[in-house]
C-alpha cells in the first residue's frame, strides 16, 4: 500500500510541475518555428535567385551577342579554335550545329533565323564535322541542333533522338516555344 501512496506522491509532484513546463512549450513552439521560418525563407531566396522556379535554366547572353535590330539575317560561322576560345573564356551564346544537305537541317536553318531576326539575337554556326574535332562532342551526338552554351558550358541542345524534341525540328512555333524557355 505504501507503495502505491509514493508512486501516487510522485504523480501528484509532477502535476505540480507541469504549469511550469506548460509556460515553456510556448517559447520552444515559437523557437523553433522561427528557426524553419528563416530555413525556408532562405531556401526560397536562393531559389528565387538562382533560378530553381523560373522553370529551368535561363541563359543570359554576352552583350556582344545581342545586336537587336542591327543584326544581318545570317549566322556568324564558327571554327573550332574559336568555340574552343569562346568556352574557355566562359562566354554565352546560341549555336546551330548545321548538317548541309539534310532537309531537317535546311527548316530548323530557317526556324532559328527566324526567331534571332525576331530577338535580336547572334547565332552562331558550326558544321557538323567540326563538332566531332572539337569538346561539344562529349554532348551533342546527333545534328542538326541548337545549343544553348552558358558561361562556357552547353547547358541544353535541341536532342534529334528525343521524340520530346521532334515538335521543334517540323513546326515553327514549338521551336519558338522550346528556345523561349531558355531566354
């Protein structure tokens, strides 16, 4: 019987405690949703910033690359030595890999200087046997394509493997609409 009167003793000790502990729950619940506050706020800065809800990557162009209306209806050619320089310097741009005489190649041609005429854009051009001599080798494999390079780094290419892609290479508009998503 005792026993029971010590445990009880005790039960009835720690209810005499617990409005102290009550006053306490408030400023832990206000701490710590404070602290996920700020976590989440900073996630959602960065995010903001950097880009993570805008959809996807977007490129910004070097200024020598937008030429607004001044630009002539025709892409600047492109050795492999200069992509090679315009990489390493870390510069960003547009570059149509063309493929003479393929008639997928002569639309999509047409399509991106369509839309660089709308824009304001410089594309440039590299054949398809020279990208093979060069490092954009390593991520485009089927041409023709459109590269979107940022800061030196091809970030997305028109894929002609990709049945996701195939609007792009017919039709004008999904064209528009894919390269649209980058600027």
């Amino acid at each position: 019987m005792k026993e029971k009167k010590t445990e009880a003793g005790r039960l009835k000790g720690a209810r005499k405690n617990l409005p102290q502990n009550r006053e306490k729950w408030p400023k832990i619940v206000i701490l710590v949703a404070a602290l996920v506050a700020v976590v989440i706020g900073g996630i959602l800065f960065v995010g903001a910033v950097s880009g993570w809800f805008s959809g996807g990557t977007k490129i910004v162009l070097d200024e020598d690359d937008r030429c607004g209306e001044n630009c002539a209806r025709e892409f600047m050619d492109l050795t492999v030595p200069e992509y090679e320089e315009k990489v390493a310097e870390g510069d960003s741009f547009v570059l149509f890999v063309d493929q003479s005489g393929c008639h997928t190649a002569d639309r999509l041609r047409e399509f991106v200087l369509n839309w660089a005429d709308a824009t304001g854009t410089k594309v440039y051009r590299m054949m398809f046997s020279e990208v093979r001599e060069c490092s954009l080798h390593d991520s485009v494999k089927y041409y023709p394509s459109v590269v979107l390079i940022s800061h030196g780094k091809p970030v997305v290419w028109l894929r002609a493997d990709e049945n996701a892609d195939a609007n792009a290479y017919n039709n004008e508009d999904a064209f528009r609409e894919w390269i649209s998503e980058y600027f």
